[in-house]
C-alpha cells in the first residue's frame, strides 16, 4: 500500500531535479550570452588605410596602430 506514496515522491522529486537542471541551463547560457554580448559592444573596429587591413581592438578608443604596418588609423564609424 505504500507504493502510490512513494511513486509520487519520486515523480515530485525527479520533475523538481529536472526543472532545476534546465532552469540552471537557462540560467548559465543567458549570463554567457550578456558577457559576450558586453564583450562585443565594447570592441572598436578599424579599418587601416595604408595596408586595407581590417581589425579591432577591446574598449572603446578613437585610434589604435596597425597590427600589420603599424599606421595610426582612427576607428570606423557606421
Ligand atoms: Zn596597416
């Protein structure tokens, strides 16, 4: 008679084990998704004009010198 009981209890605690499971997912791609989201908003793109290469540097800045020729191009704006 103890059966239905105990049935239930595991049913109550494999759903809680799996809402927590996938609440946890959702919970550790959502932070990856605003860190590299933050990571991309704060990266400046330049495009040098002596060598045509096109690069980016983190933080936000006017100019940066090209990694390939060493030219100081300011930053490309859309
Ligand atoms: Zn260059």
């Amino acid at each position: 008679m103890t059966f239905p009981l105990e049935f239930d209890a595991f049913a109550a605690a494999f759903l809680s084990l799996g809402l927590v499971f996938f609440l946890g997912l959702w919970f550790f791609y959502e932070r990856r998704e605003a860190i590299l989201n933050q990571r991309r908003r704060h990266t400046t793109v330049f495009h040098c004009i002596k060598c045509d290469l096109i690069y980016t540097r983190s933080r936000r800045r006017e100019t940066a010198t090209c990694p390939r020729c060493g030219f100081t191009n300011s930053r490309l704006k859309f």
